[in-house]
C-alpha cells in the first residue's frame, strides 16, 4: 500500500485499500465473529449471535441461488451438526424476489441483506467471489476466514468443514 500510495498518491482507491487491510486484519482465527442483523426467508430478523450453538459455514451469495447446488450434498453430509447460512449479498434484489427462490431445509438459514446492510457486510467481513466462506465455531469465534471458491467440487471447503465438525 505505501508503495502505492507513493505511486498514486491521489488514487480514490486508497481508503478502499486500506478499510480491506483493516477488515482483513480484523478477521483472524479465535476472534468473535462480526455480529449481524438480518432478515430470513420468513422475515424474522436473524443474528449471528442466535444461530450459535452449532458450527456455522456461511456463504456469501453474489448471485442468487450461487452456492446452492454445490452445497446440497454438504448439508446431507453435515445435517444436524453443522448450519449453513446462505448470506445473499446480490446487489438490486429485493426480499421479495429472493424470498421466492429460496426453499425450507434442514441444518439451513437462508439471510437476506439490503444493499446498505450487504456493503456493510462485504466490508466487516471482507469478502469477495472469490473468498465467500466464513466458518465460526458454536461458539462464535471465527475458525476460517480464507477459504477460496473452487469448481466444480471445493476440497478446501471439504477438509476445513470436515476438522470444524470434529472440533
């Protein structure tokens, strides 16, 4: 970033730089998860802090529906031991539109964010397409933070899902 600033010294890129490395920083192992507060798929509102209890993987949606089909064999996998949270973050969605595409499953939460709240959460939780999944332990203390998206399976996802249950 110095080297950048030096180079580009009045880049509009700079404060987004440096709220992604303070974000970053701010997402290491053992650390409470950031806390939120959402609506589900019947229009509760939805913290982080009352779906412990159980590990939790969320995975933030950049598009509807994105992570689904990989994961279905996921939840059959961990059902009862672990929740996924579907964290949709699809800027212009309303809740109605992303209400209707999501469906009741066991082991699972589907979160709808508005776009301020998605920003706000693409920010605390410094996420991108590439690294959508957060993994938090029953107690709420963060277990994973940088795992990347793979096609067509994710091992990486696998292994780190698989030492959380056993945790």
């Amino acid at each position: 970033l110095e080297k950048f600033e030096r180079a580009y010294p009045s880049s509009e890129l700079i404060p987004y730089f440096k709220q992604s490395i303070t974000a970053k920083e701010g997402m290491y192992v053992g650390k409470g998860a950031p806390n939120f507060l959402l609506k589900d798929r019947d229009g509760k509102e939805v913290t982080l802090q009352s779906l412990q209890g159980k590990p939790i993987c969320i995975a933030f949606c950049f598009n509807l529906k994105q992570h689904e089909l990989i994961f279905k064999p996921l939840e059959e996998a961990y059902k009862g031991r672990l929740t996924f949270v579907y964290l949709n973050v699809t800027p212009n969605t309303s809740f109605e539109l992303w209400q209707s595409l999501t469906e009741n499953r066991p082991s699972v939460v589907h979160l709808w964010a508005s776009d301020e709240d998605a920003q706000k959460l693409k920010e605390t939780y410094a996420t991108t397409m590439g690294y959508p999944f957060v993994l938090i332990d029953a107690q709420g203390k963060i277990v994973e933070r940088w795992i990347p998206q793979e096609f067509p399976d994710n091992k990486t996802l696998q292994k780190e899902l698989s030492g959380l249950v056993k945790k």
